[in-house]
C-alpha cells in the first residue's frame, strides 16, 4: 500500500511555491537593472572572489558548467565580467569583473536581502533561524 501524496505536506510542493514566489520578487527587480535570475550565481560568485575559472564558478553556484558557460557569454556582452587568458594555463580563462560589475553589487546587493526578510517575515526571529539552519543543513548535503 502507498502513501497518499498531499501537497499540504509536501516539502517540495511547499518549497516550490516559496521559491517559486521569492523568484518572481527577485527577477522583476534585477529585469530593471538588465539581468535575470539567472545570471545572479555568477556574479555573486565573482562579488566574492574574481580571477576563478569558469569551472569553479560552476562548482560554487551549483550550477552546470555548460549553462555558466552562457552565463558568462551574456554576461561579458553586457559589460559586467572579462575573460583573461590563465597565465599558468593555455586552456583555462580567469573570469573578473569589470568596472560596471563592480559597480552593480551596490545597488543589486539589498534586494536580496530585502527580498529574504518579506519572505521570513511571517515567522518569529527563532524560527527564522531555525529555517535557515535546517536549509544550510540541507544545502550541504547536496
């Protein structure tokens, strides 16, 4: 006999609609600095230490090589990052910012932040801990 699946219940229907949710907010607002959610692991990323290879900025944001590989084509189009050539390497690029991308971690940097606090907000301070504990607990286990 199987169990009956209800979505009431049902960590990932719940944390689809949460993400699902946080992701529609964080968009709208990066559309009107000319990103998407998509290109935000890379530069956060980068915001946190340039001069990395594109594979590690895939191995960091959890995301796969040949999609960081488009990501950093959209994002060298639009200005942001640069590809040089690894001194240590003939095959391996170092992926740094330029000027512009430093620049957007200032203004782009908040909306998360703010962005995280509606979404706890119907939580007290302890359980939004707890959330937030348990969710790195899991992170870490991917």
């Amino acid at each position: 006999m199987s169990e009956q699946f209800d979505r009431q219940t049902s960590f990932g229907w719940m944390i689809n609609v949460v993400a699902g949710r946080a992701e529609k907010m964080f968009d709208a607002e990066l559309k009107k600095h000319g990103l998407s959610v998509a290109l935000w692991p890379t530069m956060m990323c980068l915001w946190e230490e340039e001069g990395v290879t594109q594979r590690d900025i895939a191995a960091k944001s959890k995301v796969e090589n040949s999609t960081t590989t488009r990501t950093l084509d959209k994002l060298e189009k639009l200005g942001l990052v640069e590809r040089r050539a690894d001194p240590n390497s003939r095959r391996t690029h170092r992926i740094y910012l330029t000027a512009q991308g430093r620049e957007l971690e200032k203004a782009l940097i908040p909306i998360p932040v703010e962005i995280n606090q509606q979404m706890l907000s119907s939580l007290d301070q302890e359980e939004q801990q707890q959330m937030i504990t348990l969710l790195q607990k899991m992170v870490a286990a991917i």
